[in-house]
C-alpha cells in the first residue's frame, strides 16, 4: 500500500508540471499572464524576438533567428515567483531591437505551481 501511495503522488506531481501555458503577445501588445489564486507561475521558457514564422503576422516573418539578449531572464524576474505579472511586449521593455525591420513578440511558457 506503502509503494501505491509514492507512485499517486509522483504521477500527480508530474502531471501539473505537463500543464503548460504559452503565451504570444505581439510587438506594441500589452498584457497579463497569470495563475489561479494559491499558485505561482514557474516560467519553462521565454523569450522576446521571433522563433516562429506563424505568430504575429507582420514584416518580415520569415526572419526566425531573433531573441533579445537577457529576454528570458527578464521575464523570469517579473513573472517567475508570482501569481501574475503584466507585460510589455516592446523593444523598450526588452533594452533593444533585436531584429530590425522584424515584427517580434514575446513568447512565454509556463506552468502553475501551489503554494
């Protein structure tokens, strides 16, 4: 019974952390990402640029070797540790263009994480 109670336990666990959340806020976007109230958000990955030619239609999709320096960890400290944040999806937020004449967003994957 003991071994039966370890292995609900450890396939419950692994199964919140498969629950991701992704993110894709355009260039010149704004908003809130966020968990439930009790739970935190665990940033997986992120990053400000264009990894994607499918997301935000704009100039030069095609172009997908683009990230902004430091975009990850930015957006783990203001995001990573709380229940929700605000962000900026700007060359502004991010200290610089990455890609010139590229439309870029941010892109975001997380999961939720009880308190």
């Amino acid at each position: 019974m003991r071994s039966l109670l370890v292995l609900l336990c450890c396939v419950g666990l692994v199964t919140a952390q498969a629950s991701f959340v992704t993110v894709n806020i355009c260039e010149g976007g704004k908003g809130d990402i966020g968990c439930p109230a009790g739970q935190v958000m665990v940033i997986q990955r992120a990053y400000y640029g264009r990894k994607d030619p499918s997301k935000c239609p704009g100039k030069n999709t095609n172009y997908t070797e683009c990230e902004a320096t430091n975009s990850e960890a930015y957006i783990k400290n203001a995001c990573g540790g709380h229940q929700s944040c605000y962000l900026v999806s700007s060359n502004d937020t991010f200290g610089r263009d990455p890609c010139e004449d590229t439309t870029k967003y941010t892109h975001v994957e997380y999961y939720c994480h009880a308190l």
